[in-house]
C-alpha cells in the first residue's frame, strides 16, 4: 500500500485513546481486544508520524459544552476528540462510531474559523519501518517512544 498524498506528516490522536481503544468495534456487543491485538494497537499509536495529544482543562471543557450543544455528540469521548480537532484545526477528525458525529461535517468551525471535515478515514498510509508490516509484532514489545523526551 503506497502512502496517500493526503496524509501529512503526522496524524494526531489524544493520549486518551490508548484507554479508549479495547473493543474491535465500538457499538454492539463486542469482546476486548486479545493481548496480541491490543499490543498491535499500542504499536500503531506509537509510530513516527503519529502525535499524541494530552487532553488538558480548556479541551475538557470545550468538550462538554459540544456535548451540550450538539446531541450527535453523545459520548465523552466523542467530546474531547471533536474539541480537540477544533482547537487544532486539523484537516479532517476521522471517526470510525456509526454516523453520529459525521453529521456535524462542516457545521462547527475549528480555531482558525474554517469548518471541520468529519469523515471516515482513507486506508491509511503504509508503515514508516522496515523491519515488517505495521501491526506484525514479531516477536519484540514495543515499549514507550523516548525520542520525544
């Protein structure tokens, strides 16, 4: 899979996710991820060209009055993505929920006053390493990045 134009050089998600995702699907009556798969997970938001985020006050915040304003906006969690998307002003916030908060495309402006895409992503690009596929562990356990601190 050839990496797509339209993913830049990072791609961002909240420090929170790595709670959040524990289901293979996120409605319906679905069993935690396995070890392994929850390892590939873990791996995946590790990568280079992904940014973590920490959610702090002001995206709290921000979140529950979404949440108030905008009964799309149905879960806590869909809260703090959908602040967080706006106060970075982020090309697009992709979801992968049913097509609650698709509804909201264009209809809430971001920081720099132009309106948030909400969409379902694109395949997403190949992996950045070169030591196998993106979600082959290999035997190795991929610990905390350390480059950044």
């Amino acid at each position: 899979m050839e990496r797509s134009s339209r993913w830049k050089s990072h791609n961002i998600y909240i420090v929170f996710t790595f709670t959040e995702v524990f289901r293979a699907k996120c409605e319906g009556d679905t069993k935690p991820l396995s070890e392994e798969e929850d390892k590939k997970i873990e791996m995946f938001l590790r990568q280079a060209w992904v940014r973590p985020i920490i959610v702090d006050e002001v995206i709290a915040i921000a979140a529950r009055r979404l949440m108030r304003r905008h009964p799309q906006c149905k879960k806590p969690s869909d809260g703090i993505h959908l602040a967080t998307a706006l106060r970075l002003s982020v090309d697009e916030m992709h979801t992968f929920d049913g097509s609650d908060l698709l509804g909201l495309t264009g209809k809430i402006n971001r920081t720099d006053g132009k309106p948030l895409v909400i969409c379902k992503p694109t395949p997403a690009p190949a992996p950045l390493r070169s030591d196998g596929p993106l979600f082959e562990l290999g035997g190795t356990d991929a610990g905390p990045k350390n480059e950044d601190h």
